[in-house]
C-alpha cells in the first residue's frame, strides 16, 4: 500500500463512561483492527482503524463525521483524510493524550480502495504542577484557580490530566486578569513543559513580568455642573480613586454620568471622559466635561400599534405621567411592565418632538403577540399510562390582559374537564387572581374519586423566585367503587369541603425540568371548617424541600425531602378516604406500585393514612448531551403505620386517638426503595425510566420484588 504520513502538534481525546455505575463497566474496545463500508456517490472506501485502545472505531467515525462524510466523492481525498486525522487527534489530545499521533494511508493505485488511520495513543499525562515566577500582586493559589481539574469517574479520586490547550486557556486568563487590575504592561511567559523520564506526567512553569500598577488618583467635572447634579455626582471621585485603570473605566464611567443626567431630566445630555495629566505614569486623573442640554418635561403620551390591548391598560403600565421629568428609570420601569404582561412581542419607547425642547412626547409602540391559541400536550405515566390534554387560551380579553383558558384531560384512569378565569393585575395591584372551576374523576388503586368545585386563589410574588398563594376552595366529593369493605375504616362517601389555603414557594433552581444547582422550598396550610360552608373538618399540612448540588460538570446529587399531615378539626372522627396521603410510586417510594405503600385493609386493598414522609437522595449522570442516567435511594412512610384491622384493635372512638396514633407513628415504619435510572431530556422534561428494587419485601402483604416505572417528568 502507498503510504502517506500526517502529524498534528496538538490533539485532544473527548473520553466517555457509559454507564460506569449503572452497567458495571466503562466503554472501552481492546484494540482494533476494524473495517467498514464507506458507501458515497462515486467512488466507496473501507476504513480500517489500527491501533486504537482507548476510543472505539465507532466514537472514531463520529469525531470526523463530516470530514468522512464526503470522501468517496471529494476530487481530493488526501485532504477529507488529513483533516479527519486532524480532529480524532485532537480528541485524544482534549483527554491528557498529549503524544498521540494519527496518521492514514490509502492504497496503492489498481487496488481496492481502502483508507486505513494508524493510532499511536502513547500514556494519558498527568498534571503534576503548575509553577509561576514573578508574580507579587496574586497569591499562587489565586492563579491556579483559572486552570480547571480534569476530574474523572463517578466518584472515585480527582485526577488531573494534562490539556495543552486548558493551560494555555488559563494563562490567556491571567493575564486577562492583570489587564482588568490596572497592569497594562503585562506579560505571561509560554509555558515551560517539563516531562518525566516515561513522559507520564508534566510540570508546567511559567514567567510573569507585572510592570507598573495604574489606578484612578483624582476625577474632575468640567461644564454644566448645577448644584442638584453635584450632590449625585459627589459620591463618583470617591468611588473610583484608587480603582484600576484600564481604557474601559472611562466609557464606564461615561455612562454612570450621562445615566445621573439622564435621570435628573436631561436625555441628551453629552459627556465626556479623557485621561488628563497625572503626578507620574501609575497615577491617572480623569477630566469629564458635561454638556446637560434641555431639561425635558413629559407634555403627553401617546400609544402606537396596539389594536386588541385598550390603551388605558397600556398607559396603566407606564410608570412616566404628562408633567413628570424625564427619567432613564421611570423609561427602563415602563418597559419592564409593559413586556411583563407578555402581550407584546416588542416595545419601544422614546421620546418623540413636542411643543419646545423643554417640553416633548413619550412616544410607546407596541407590537401585539398572539392572543388566542389552541394547544395539546401529551405524557405518559407508569400508573395512569397514556394521557393527554386539550384547550383554548385567550391571553388578552377585551383588551384588558385577563386570561381565559379552557382545558379538558384524559388518561387511562382520569378525566378533567376545567376553566380558568386570571386577572394579573387584580384591581391594578401586584395581585395575581384566579378563578378556576373544574370537574374531575380517577381511578385511584382502591377507590375512584369524583370531585366538582371551584376556587378563588390571590397571588402575589414578594421576591424574584417567592410566592405565596392564599385561597378559599370550595369542591364537592363522591367516593365510589370503594375496594374496602370496612365502614369503620372508610366511613364517608359523600361530602363536601370548603377551604382556606395559604401556601408559600421559594423556588431557586437553575431549571425546572432537569436542575443541577439550587434548591426549592414550598409549604402549605388548609383549614377546613363548618364555618366556611364545609361538611367535613381537618387541618392539613404540607412540606416539600429540594437542593441539587453540582458535583462535577456531569454529575448532580439531589435530595428530596417530602412530608404531609391531616388532622381531624371539631367533631371528626376520621379523615374520609379521598383526602388521605397515599405512598409509593413513580413520584414517591419507587420500590412500589401506586399508592401499596401503607395501611391495608382485611381484604389487602391501599387505605392511606393521616401523615406521610418521602426522603430520596438520586445521583444523576450526563452520559451525552440528552441522556442521563441516576442511582437513587428512596425512604417513605404512612402514619399510622397499619390500619386497625391489621393490628387487631378497635375502631378510633375519639379524635384524639386519631391525632395521638399519627403523631406517635409520624417517624415509624419507614420503607425503602433502591434503583437506577434513564432519562432522556425532552423539551417538555425527562422521559424517565426507573427499575427500583424492594429490600425489605413483605411475603404477606404480596408486595412486589421490584417495580419499573416509565413516566415524563423527574421524579423530583
């Protein structure tokens, strides 16, 4: 075979664990000496690959994809083939391969058209140390924080591996970072390898000559300085003396001015920033001249574009009134409201000509979304199989921003048919209010719940990721097909429930549907009572908390943490069963099927219980960018822990047999649940496959060895 020969200086290895935990080994092909039909239009090449260890000839191809794809027909095939070996160098070299060399052949002309990658892998190196000289302004360890570890594994030990390009990265960034402290003069040395002997490991050196230091020492104001400017403009000399200058500080502080300016009434005003003559080369002054112009008064308001929107809702929103001064805030406030109400798909707002230049219009446009939109969704759940859902939206009644929305539900064992009525701005305030009527009915394990009602809920968000909720829920409730023939341990039917429900959320994790940092926090009251028009009385409490800690780039720890109480109120002797807490499945303890967790009766049909906790701590993995694998470990409970005719006693005669049973077991009879996972991430959440396994079976009670659940959405 005619030979032809291709080295790359620089090379990097992208190295993938497949299921290093979840299927007992990493991918990892012994060595190959593999072929493959190269099929194009023209003329087909077999691939061979020799020599390969550590990539397999399939994650080979993928690397040089594109540089493959079109060589049966490209008019220069050495070039498709020097590029190719190009890139699968280069992702050895990106996994601390920093020896590796790739070079091809192609086949001698008259035989079989065969193209043929030689890998010499040579050792992963290992990071040893990385060593500077001549730096004062920043400790070592301050520089070593712009060089990332190369960490590698599930959990095992930290190793740092050596990427050429990742050091010269991070001397890019320190010296980035001695340009923005005020050292102009700055220069970092090349980096200085220095290999073992078996070229296994490397220590990088590096020399950093800091120069001279130069930093802000006086700011003077030059032009139209009235006395109101200057009281704002007092604070700015003492703000940036002794700052770094860098070229940037002048266009920052520009704007701070012209932002003072603007707020005081003066939207055009002209400021400018020149380095003037200082005491020597490290000290720099500052010389901004001003030019304020006119100082502008709002004489009117008008609104273009809006045809649905009522222009007393847009002008509601705009925080600037006629005779107001000018400000950059109140314009920045004013397009912050009017683009929060998601009616409009643009907004601009400027300040058009008016009858002097002291006096001009605030001119708001407008361009109008969408307001009315049919949707359908579809989703799938272990215990409800398939589901779906469709509805009608109006996101702009009348003009006015309130929303309507219709919305109808079905699954294998549900059905919802329920409107909404949603003012956001309730009575002009910050006050979300919603008015939802519903109908709905499912099939739960051991009962089917039929449920009618409707609620008034006002809402209002105190901080960026707070709300707090509060409503007063009105629902009449038919239990039938009841499994259980105990009248003592499902004693009501028929009932109806009237509400107050105060609920609070602190939700700040870094994505809804698949988090890797952050935490959520959401706890609820509801007080049932005659007094509110409710045949029933219970005191229910409720608890969820959430916290995702990022591991590494690829590797989250989340933990969940749930936990519910109802306690009879009045005269109630027991909680009806359709408003108990049930345990066990796809969202809970995954060891169990829908609702086995707990209680049972004589006839072994779910009955629930008064008080229930769910702990789970669930590893999860990036295997690529869409699939993810996890490890979880679930912990959950009833309270009480058996029902009466399981432990042989009477039925409760007084409530506070009820309360004390619940509270007694509130922390007992904890079962487990342990398992792995896939998911693979959806626009709409994670398609979830989970296979949670049972370690304390109960024989008697006919509970499963293991569970799969596959369902969309986490878990938690």
């Amino acid at each position: 075979m005619a030979a032809a020969r291709c080295l790359h200086p620089r090379a990097t290895f992208g190295f993938c664990w497949l299921l290093l935990l979840l299927l007992g080994f990493a991918a990892g092909p012994s060595t190959v000496l593999a072929q493959a039909e190269q099929r194009q239009s023209g003329r087909e090449y077999r691939l061979l690959f020799s020599g390969n260890q550590v990539f397999s000839e399939t994650r080979l191809r993928q690397i040089a994809v594109e540089e493959l794809a079109d060589l049966g027909s490209a008019e220069f095939p050495e070039a498709n083939a020097d590029d190719a070996a190009f890139m699968m160098e280069q992702a050895y070299k990106e996994e601390g391969y920093a020896f590796a060399i790739l070079s091809y052949r192609f086949s001698a002309p008259g035989e079989d058209l065969v193209l043929e990658f030689i890998v010499s892998e040579g050792e992963q190196v290992i990071l040893e140390a990385i060593e500077f000289s001549g730096h004062t302004a920043f400790s070592r360890e301050e520089l070593l924080t712009f060089f990332a570890a190369g960490k590698r594994g599930f959990l095992g030990p930290d190793r740092e591996i050596f990427v050429e390009k990742d050091v010269r990265d991070g001397l890019a960034e320190i010296r980035d970072l001695y340009l923005s402290e005020g050292y102009p003069q700055v220069t970092v040395g090349e980096p200085v390898l220095s290999f073992s002997a078996d070229r296994s490991r490397v220590t990088v050196h590096s020399i950093i000559f800091e120069g001279i230091r130069r930093t802000v020492a006086e700011v003077e104001f030059h032009g139209d300085t009235d006395t109101l400017a200057m009281g704002m403009l007092a604070d700015i000399p003492e703000e940036q003396i002794g700052k770094p200058y860098v070229p940037r500080r002048r266009l920052l502080l520009q704007s701070r001015v012209r932002e003072i300016y603007a707020n005081l009434g003066f939207p055009d005003a002209e400021v400018a920033v020149v380095e003037g003559p200082g005491l020597n080369f490290s000290q720099v002054r500052l010389d901004v001249s001003i030019v304020s112009g006119p100082r502008v008064k709002i004489s009117g308001i008008e609104i273009h574009g809006n045809e649905r929107t009522k222009e007393a809702f847009i002008l509601d929103r705009v925080t600037l009134r006629p005779g107001d001064l000018y400000s950059d805030e109140g314009k920045q406030a004013s397009f912050k409201s009017l683009y929060q109400t998601r009616l409009f798909s643009r907004v601009t707002i400027e300040l058009g000509e008016g009858s002097s230049p002291t006096e001009r219009v605030l001119e708001v446009t407008v361009q109008e979304g969408m307001a009315k939109e049919l949707f359908i969704q579809g989703g799938w759940g272990s215990y409800e199989m398939l589901r779906g859902s469709a509805g009608y939206q109006h996101n702009n009644i009348f003009g006015t921003g309130r929303l309507f929305r219709l919305e109808a539900g079905v699954s294998a064992k549900s059905a919802a048919l329920q409107a909404n009525l949603t003012d956001p701005w309730f009575l002009g305030s910050d006050i979300t209010a919603d008015l939802p009527v519903y109908f709905r009915r499912r099939e739960e394990p051991s009962f089917t719940r039929e449920e009618t009602g409707a609620s008034l809920f006002f809402s209002r968000d105190f901080f960026e990721n707070m709300g707090v909720t509060l409503g007063y829920l009105y629902r009449e409730n038919n239990i039938v097909d009841i499994a259980s023939l105990s009248l003592t341990e499902v004693p009501e039917s028929e009932y109806t429930i009237a509400s107050v429900k105060l609920q609070a959320t602190l939700d700040k994790r870094n994505d809804i549907f698949f988090p890797t940092s952050g935490h959520k926090t959401f706890a609820s009251v509801e007080v049932a009572d005659p007094a509110l028009g409710s045949g029933i009385s219970f005191y229910r409490f409720n608890l969820g908390l959430r916290k995702f800690f990022p591991l590494s780039e690829k590797n989250t720890l989340g933990l969940r943490y749930d936990t519910g109480l109802i306690l009879p109120g009045r005269d109630q002797l027991a909680i009806p069963i359709g408003e108990r807490f049930f345990n066990g499945g796809e969202h809970t303890v995954r060891s169990f099927n829908e609702s086995q967790l707990g209680p049972r009766d004589a006839l072994g049909e779910p009955l629930g219980g008064d008080a229930f906790n769910v702990f789970s701590i669930e590893l999860r993995r990036m295997l690529t960018e869409r699939l993810a694998g996890s490890l979880f470990f679930d912990y959950g409970n009833i309270s009480p822990n058996r029902s009466r005719e399981e432990s042989g006693e009477l039925p409760f005669s007084d409530r506070s047999q009820v309360i004390d049973a619940t509270l007694a077991e509130y922390f007992k009879g904890f079962r487990s649940g342990i398992g792995c996972g896939l998911l693979y991430l959806l626009p709409i959440g994670p398609a979830r496959l989970d296979f949670a396994w049972n370690p304390d079976r109960d024989t008697e009670r006919d509970e499963a060895g293991y569970v799969v659940h596959f369902s969309l959405g986490a878990a938690f």
